[in-house]
C-alpha cells in the first residue's frame, strides 16, 4: 500500500504540528487510529462476505 520512510513520516508530523499544535496531537492521533480501525474492519467484512458469496455460489 503506501510506503513511508522515516523522512516523510518526520515532515508528515512536522506539518500537522504546524497545522494543529502540540496539545491537539493526542486527540488527532487517537481519532486517526479508531478511523484505521473501523477502515480494516469494514474491509474485512467486504473480503468475508465476497467468499461468502463465492462459495455458495460453487
């Protein structure tokens, strides 16, 4: 998927600390974690249902 390096993941967190300040960075990381979350949960469900569907199928 994407590839970051160490330099990007540092100018990354170096523009959101620009953008948001130091203080907001807990609550930004907390939000972005819970929304990878529910992106791989609902990912996962899409996969269970395609075999799901795939193997009733056969």
């Amino acid at each position: 998927m994407f590839k970051f390096g160490m330099g990007e993941l540092l100018i990354i967190l170096l523009i959101v600390l620009l953008l948001f300040g130091a203080a907001k960075l807990p609550e930004i990381g907390r939000a972005l974690g819970k929304a990878i979350k529910e992106f791989k949960k609902a990912g996962k469900e899409v996969k269970d249902d395609i075999e799901e569907v795939t193997k009733d199928s056969k």
